[in-house]
C-alpha cells in the first residue's frame, strides 16, 4: 500500500483513485479483519484451513488488446485469479491488486473497477489491498483462498487407473483469436459468441469446491490442454492416455474443420475449465455434482504409470488410431 | 501460476526461468506448506495469528532507473514490501513475484535474483509463487507476514498524548536523488553514501517485532515524513506537533545546507524508516528497544486532539518558533 517515486514523478493520487473508483470492490469480507489504507491487510483465515495463494499478472498487448472492453477486463483480470483458487479446491477470502496506469482517465477506470466488482461480489472475494502507480499498463492480481490443507487439489496427486476429466468445454477462446488473427474467418455472430469465451471466463469455484475429496489431481486449463496437462504428469510422475474425439465442445467449434477443432481443443488456451483426475469409483459422484451444478462434466481418459519410454501423453482418436501429441502438430497456423 | 498468452506470442519459460535463477529464494519456509509449481501456493499461517498482506509494484524509470544495479534492485523490491511487515509489527513468511520482463537475460536475472534471495534468506521469507511474462520491466511483490491481531500496529491507534518515534535517520536517499537529479551537488564519496540509502534500505522487522504491545499506531515512511504521518492522523483523528530541528538525520545529511536538511527530511521519500506513537509511560521501554537492537529511535513530537481548526500538523523549530507546514514549502528544488 505504499507508492515510491524515486525518481520523483507525482504517483496518481492513490486515495483518491482506490475511494472513488475501487470502492464497491471493497466490502469488508467475514475473514478481513482490516482492508485497504493501512501498510498491510490482515486476514483471518478460517480455524485449521490453510491460505491458498496465486498471482498474475495480465499486460496490455501480450494478455490483452488495448482497445479491450475495460469491464470484461475487470472481470478477466480476477476471473484468471480466481480459477487458480478453483483448480485447487479453494474458497475465496479476498485479493489484492496492484496497477500501472499510463493515465487515470475515468472513462477506464470506471468499467474496469464495475467488471472487477461484479465478480468480487459475486464470489465474495473483496479488495483488500494493492497498490497504484503510473506506466506502461499492466494488472497484477493476487488472490487468497482457505482450504483444509488435505483436501487442497494438488497437481502431484494423480494415481495410475485415475479417470481424466474436463469441466465445460475447450477452445472457443483460440477460435476467437484465431479469426482475430485472421487464421480463420467466423461470422460476425460467430465471433461474438467465441469472444465472450475469451473475454468473460467463469472462473470454475463451485466445482472446485464440490470436488474437494472426490478428485486427487486438479489444474485449470489455461495455456492449452496438452501443455497444461503435462503438469500434472511431469509432477505426479505418470502418463495419460486421452481420446482426441472425447474432448467436450461447444457446438460452434464442432461446426469448424477437423483441424481446427483438434488445435482449438488440444492447443488453445484461455479456457478455464479444470482438468482434473480421480478414482474411477467416483464416476457417479462426479456425473451427479455436473447435473447438480449444471456444469458439464466430460471423462477424456486415464492415468496411467509411465512406459519404458517415459512418453508422457498418448492421444488416440475414437477408432483407437493413434494421434501425434506433439504440441506444435496442432498449431499449423502459427 | 498461469501465463495466458491470448496474444499468442510465447510467454517466458516460466518454468525454466524460475528453476534456474530463484530456486534460491523458494527455499520452503516453516509455514509454507506447498511452494512453487501448483495452481497456488499453500501457506498455514500460525495459529491464532492473522495474516499480514501487502503488495507493492515497481515500475522501471519510475521507481527505479533502468541502468540501477539488478543486485540492489532485487533487493529493494523485497525491502520496500518487508518494511510494510515491519510497520504492521508481522512476522514474514513468505512472498509472491510476478514480473513484466523485456527480455530474459542472464546478466540481469541472475544478480536480481540473488539480491532478491539474499534478503528473503536473511529474513526466513521464501519466495512461493508468482508469474513470469514479457513486458515493460514490472515487479510486482506480494508479501505475508503474521501478527496476532490485537498486536497489530495500525494507523488508526494513535491516542492523545502519545509520544511520537522515529527509527534511524531521515532523508539520506532523498539526497542522493537530488545530486542525481542536478538540484544540489556531492562529491562522489557523499552521493556513494547516500546513494546506499537510496537502493539498499533495511526493512526494520526486527523494530516491529519488538513493537508489539509497545506502540499504538506505526507505518513506515516511504513517501516523505509529513504525507505518511498525515495518514496516520487521518486514521486516528488526531494532529501532532513535531519539532523539525529534532529528527534524526545523518552525518552527512547534517552537514548540508539547512533547507536541503527540511526538505529532505520532511518530504523526502524511500526512507522505510518507522513512524509510531507510543505512550508516554513507554519511554524507557522504546529506548532499551532502540539500544537491544542497535537502532536508533529519536522521539520527534506528541499526538493531540485536533485543534478547532482541524490543523493535523503543527512544526515547530527547536527555539519553538512556527514552521509552515506545507509539504510543497520543503520542495524549493522541484
């Protein structure tokens, strides 16, 4: 909550910029003890639960277009943090949120604090912190969580025989930069469609939560399925046998070419739906937690122990026919 | 943990950059029970104790010169984020790193990361998450610290007739930032001197820590002396006398001309020194702190209930003549 200027350049007025602005965001929560305008928050985490903790940080022009809706951004900005809490069975408590401005222009601000609010709201996760500052512009969230600690979804915790499964659907966020990009053309409908995918992400908390002892290994799928699940290999030391056909998509990306769908679901990114692994006795449970919740819940495949190969995924089609899972094989339009 | 990459271009190797150049800092700390490598981090904080939270973001030719030593800058992004620990009487136990990074260069990340390391080793605080991406040079550090609740050293805790503290001395890196900007001169010996002021502050943790029960309300002054004190008489609803000619300068402060001593003292910044109140009754306690320690405290002034003119600072010098407290009449050279 302080702002250095060595060099001497007036900070935007930090005060004044968090109570006009950030306000709404920053409710008192039933575990914020103190928020915003001491040197720290204090936190009180509920009896015997650990504090789960992510950070990241999104900059314009790598993790967002500069003329981006600032209220979906809001929204994104936390929804990225808050799937973090989701893939490891967490209940969010609150977030801090620091950021660099080029400007302080209300006609930004304003939105992006209403996106950012809507969604602390919602899962009642308050600012309680952050910090202000002028320069290039870039959003640093960092978001807190209370899980008891043997519940908490690791990513070293899936068992040879576990089930795979995927939340929602994949790939609508890459087949919306794809035909940004002008990889592929969309319809205008199409697009809007496929872009509110990538720009308004639900983060996955109710699922998480409802998983907390019914999955062993979690992660959410943000960088693309392939790469986001060799995390959960390379840490629980296993392999996976998935079936390409099996991946759930949205009817707009079943509608595309065969390529295209395998990249947009195998390579994507920005999905935010969990990944995760757990016992094949749990497969009524976790069908009768979907229904509940009205999430979809798809299995895609197995764990399994690691060949003499060590070959780590092994990705086949719905005729058995094996499928190259090589990450770059799905990316023709790089 | 996540690096979305919506604009397609490739994110650093997150993972091999922080195997690489932090996996010093990440060392697992007492009460960080799953570190690096997950969706979160876990932290359980000790019991009965609240988490203390504070996240600073630094930002290059704003808070730091682009040509400043990566070493001292490693340390200093730590610092100015352990000094709110300190301020708030916390514990550290650990800290969280995303930053913005133009390129992944060795000769850069490799002093930085062991400036970084070197004070998170010093003061028991591994690093245990963050995010890695490329962009204009940001650092962004989120730290956690615990403090039983009621010890707390809160802004708003100020009560009349409290003594006011300052630890060590004042204005050193203000100095050196005027002979960088041209306002005044040093000979190269003094701006070194000063300079060290400037890029390596000490968090004073262990200050805090012995603080606890002793002080009311503290923070630690990183924009100037006048506008942070202002914040705690803000919280509190109380106005304070301070005798200028009292607080505590260098040597090498002491020997400049009288209007660069007020200015930098007064309205200086980067200093992370303490300012708390304390009961009257406190003296000899603070005092056998300050020596224990090795730190200096210097009693500067005494808190009171605001006049009827609602005036929150009143200076005086040490012949008890009125100072203008106006925080821009100490800015002659800007």
């Amino acid at each position: 909550m302080t702002t250095t200027s060595p060099t001497g350049s007036s900070p935007l007025s930090e005060f004044s910029l968090i109570d006009r602005f950030f306000a709404r965001a920053t409710r008192q929560g039933e575990h914020v003890t103190l928020g915003i305008g001491d040197d720290c928050a204090l936190l009180r985490p509920p009896a015997g639960e650990q504090l789960a903790i992510s950070s990241d940080m999104l900059v314009e022009g790598r993790h967002f277009f500069a003329d981006v809706d600032p209220r979906t951004l809001g929204h994104k900005t936390l929804a990225v943090n808050l799937s973090d809490l989701a893939a490891m069975g967490a209940r969010p408590l609150g977030f801090t949120l620091a950021l660099a401005l080029p400007d302080s222009d209300p006609a930004w601000l304003g939105p992006f604090a209403q996106g950012l609010a809507e969604l602390a709201d919602r899962y009642e996760c308050p600012l309680i912190g952050g910090d202000t500052t002028r320069g290039p512009r870039n959003l640093c969230v960092t978001v807190f969580g209370s899980v008891p600690g043997v519940q908490a979804l690791r990513r070293d915790a899936a068992q040879p025989g576990d089930d795979l499964w995927i939340s929602g659907t994949l790939g609508d966020a890459r087949l919306a930069l794809g035909a940004l990009r002008g990889e592929w053309t969309l319809v205008d409908s199409e697009l809007a469609l496929a872009r509110r995918a990538m720009d308004v992400p639900e983060p996955q908390i109710a699922l998480g939560l409802a998983l907390r002892g019914v999955a062993r290994a979690a992660l959410d799928i943000s960088d693309g399925l392939l790469g986001d699940l060799g995390h959960i290999l390379a840490r629980s030391g296993m392999s996976a046998h998935i079936d390409v056909d099996a991946l759930p998509r949205s009817a707009l990306l079943a509608a595309q070419s065969p390529d295209i769908q395998r990249l947009c679901t195998l390579a994507g990114g920005d999905d935010y739906q969990l990944c995760f692994s757990a016992d094949a006795a749990q497969r009524g449970r976790i069908e009768a937690i979907g229904n509940q919740l009205g999430i979809r819940v798809t299995r895609i495949g197995t764990i399994a122990l690691p060949d003499a190969r060590r070959t780590m995924l092994h990705l086949h089609d719905n005729t058995g026919a094996s499928v190259a899972a090589d990450f770059k094989s799905f990316d023709h339009f790089q």
